[in-house]
C-alpha cells in the first residue's frame, strides 16, 4: 500500500466517522431507540480506530510531525476537542440543550478540521 492509498483511505474513514456521527446526533434530538443497539456503539469505535491508524501511518510515512507542523499540531487539538465536545453531545450532557449546542459545536469542529485538513493552514477567525 502507498501514501495515496493511505490518504483516501483515511478520508473515507474521517467522512464515515463524520456521517456516523451525525447520524447518532440525530437520533440523540430524536430520542431514538436506534441509540441502544448494540452496533451503534461498536461500529464508530472501529472506524475511528482505523481513522487513528491511518493517520499514524501517514505521520510516519510523510515525515510531517506535530509540533513540526503547525497546522498538524492544530488538526490534533481541534480532533482532542471534537472528541470531548462530541462526547458532551452524544452522552454526557446532563440536559437536552446542553447536548444540542454541543452537538452543533461538535459538527463545527469537525468542519474545521477538514478545512485544516485540506488546506494545510490554520484558519482563525478574528
């Protein structure tokens, strides 16, 4: 396998990863059973395992190191605050509302990381 290869493997899992989290926020505003099934918990773990293994392999393969690379260093923290916001969203967020801004945040950082991603800039607003 080849650094290509790699890279649009590793899109495909951030774009499911990124799908299949949408898709439980809706169904957190929806209040839906679908929840509790059993694969909803299991399938995102292993694509977001195969996302982070991908992206290792990338780190190692292209020589492009966080704290080397400013806006891969950025994409680290942004992907480190996705994770506790979207965590907020899906489960830990003691009222509806509280859930539903995080959600929103979440989707936003998630945004920002594909911009960041692709461009290879860091972008801040101001």
């Amino acid at each position: 396998m080849n650094y290509t290869s790699i890279k649009h493997f590793h899109i495909a899992c951030a774009t499911l990863s990124g799908g299949l989290f949408f898709l439980r926020g809706i169904w957190m505003l929806r209040e839906s059973a679908m929840l509790k099934q059993s694969w909803v918990k299991l399938v995102p773990q292993a694509v977001d395992t195969l996302l982070l293994v991908s992206a290792l392999t990338m780190v190692i393969w292209s020589g492009q190191y966080p704290f080397v690379q400013n806006w891969l260093t950025v994409k680290i923290l942004a992907v480190i605050a996705y994770i506790a916001i979207g965590s907020i969203a899906l489960k830990r967020g003691k009222t509806k509302t509280v859930r539903v801004y995080a959600f929103i945040a979440a989707l936003a950082t998630f945004a920002y990381i594909a911009s960041v991603a692709v461009t290879k800039q860091v972008l801040v607003l101001g």
